[in-house]
C-alpha cells in the first residue's frame, strides 16, 4: 500500500466514520474500485481507532463524568447525581454486549458491493424516515439497550452506517436530538476498543502486508478529517438534516452499481 493510498483511505475513514454514509462500506467500496487487497482487518480497526480518538477529544467532558461514576460505583461511594450516569452506563455496557454477540454472526456472512449498496439504501431509508419520529419520554432502559444493540450490531454489515444506525434508534427511544449524536459516539467507545483488542492478533500479518509508515499517516488523516466531519454532524444532527446524506448514498448507490456492472461486463469478456 503506498503513501497516496493510504492518505485516501484514512480520509474516507474520518469523513464517513462520523458522517451516517457508512465508513466500512466506502472503504470496501475504496478498495475494490482502487484494487487494493490483501489488507488486514486490524488495518481497518485502527482507523477505526483513529476516529475514536476524535470522539475522545470532542466528547471527553462527558466521558470523564460517566468514568467518575463508574469509579465511585466500583468503591460504593456513588452520590444521588450519578444516577442518571449511571443508567446511561448500564445501557451502554449491555446494548455492546448484544451488539457483540449479535455482530459476531453477521460478521461470517461473506461480503460483496452488492451488500454495501443494500446496506447503503437501508441507511438512506433510515435517514429519510429519522426527521419524522415523534419526540418522547425516554423508553425503558431494556428497550433502550435492545433497540441500540441490535441496531448498531446489524451496522457491522458494510453498508450499513453505525453512526446513522444508533442516532435513529437513539431518537427513537426518546433522546433529544442535539444528545443522540453524543450518545451515538460515546456507544461506539467499548465496541471499537474491543474490536481493536481481538484483532491485535493479526498484527503480524499487518506488518507482513504493508509498512508501518502509511498505516501511520492513514490514521493520522483519519483523526484530522474525523474531528472536522464530527464536528459539522453534531451540527446537522441539532438542525434535523441528516436526511440530505440519503440522498448522497443513492446517488452513490446508482454509481456503483453501473460501475460494478460495467466492471463485472468487461472481466467475463
């Protein structure tokens, strides 16, 4: 993988990570096309990693709130204010749980352009219905962590953007929408990191497959344009206007699927 690859996937991998366009689903799509292959999944699980870090970054007075609760419920010091923290960690831990075991089926379905761009039309049908959920009381902690885990574990479809996934269902259980950004990326936390610890056992075979100086550069690009596209989301996501990204992934869809054909044509030739 050369530098000018590199740079690119880590760009794809900042701006679409946080945008609700699905950043594994343009990756794929990223290296299909470009006929980069042979990259390891932890390749892809640090730019994850990078982006993580722009959610720390951006969210991290709200992440050290929910660590101080967590700290003073493990001593059994907690005070009436880590209540509401509290449920918010309980959600969290329980929903990941879900996402993982369920993520971990989907996971062994084998992946193709035409599944990204199914999951690419259902994040768009999503995003088009998301302006229209009625605002509400917040639904039950179990419903909460049903509703977030399954829908953010069917996110690790290619196709299917997480970020788009959880701020529906994040709106759905009755999160005002300038929160259900917030809570969307602070969900996100336990599953990267755990995703990134399970796949350490393939760095071997990164460093095998493609130098350390562009795995480097690619997550340094990643971290940059994921604070820039994070930060204009939180903005859209206040403002109801995440539908405008639907009709990007169908036009998208439209494109990839004249290429892909057009590319299919021209190798049984």
């Amino acid at each position: 993988m050369s530098y000018g690859q590199a740079i690119v996937l880590g760009l794809i991998q900042g701006i679409t990570e946080f945008l609700p366009v699905s950043s594994s689903g343009h990756l794929f799509l990223a290296k299909y096309f470009l006929g980069i292959q042979d990259i390891p999944l932890i390749f892809d699980i640090s730019l994850h990693l990078a982006t993580l870090l722009a959610v720390f970054t951006i969210f991290w007075r709200k992440i050290s709130l929910l660590a101080g609760a967590t700290i003073r419920w493990c001593m059994r010091r907690s005070t009436s204010e880590d209540a509401p923290l509290m449920s918010i960690i309980c959600v969290i831990f329980f929903a990941t749980l879900i996402t993982g075991g369920v993520g971990l089926l989907i996971e062994q379905l084998t992946v193709s352009v035409v599944i990204v761009a199914i999951g690419m039309l259902y994040t768009a049908i999503l995003l088009l219905v998301m302006p229209f959920l009625p605002t509400h009381k917040l639904w039950s902690p179990i419903v909460q962590i049903i509703l977030l885990g399954i829908l953010q574990a069917i996110a690790v479809l290619p196709g299917i953007s997480r970020s788009g996934s959880t701020i529906f269902a994040a709106i759905l259980v009755g999160h005002k929408r300038n929160e259900a950004g917030e809570y969307s990326f602070i969900l996100s936390i336990p599953i990267i990191l755990a995703a990134f610890v399970f796949s350490l056992k393939d760095l071997t075979e990164l460093t095998l497959s493609t130098a350390i100086g562009p795995v480097f550069v690619s997550m340094l690009c990643a971290f940059v344009s994921g604070l820039l596209a994070l930060r204009f989301l939180l903005t859209l996501i206040s403002q109801a206007k995440l539908y405008y990204f639907s009709i990007y992934l169908i036009v998208l869809v439209a494109f990839v699927s004249v290429s892909y054909t057009h590319l299919r044509a021209h190798e049984t030739r």
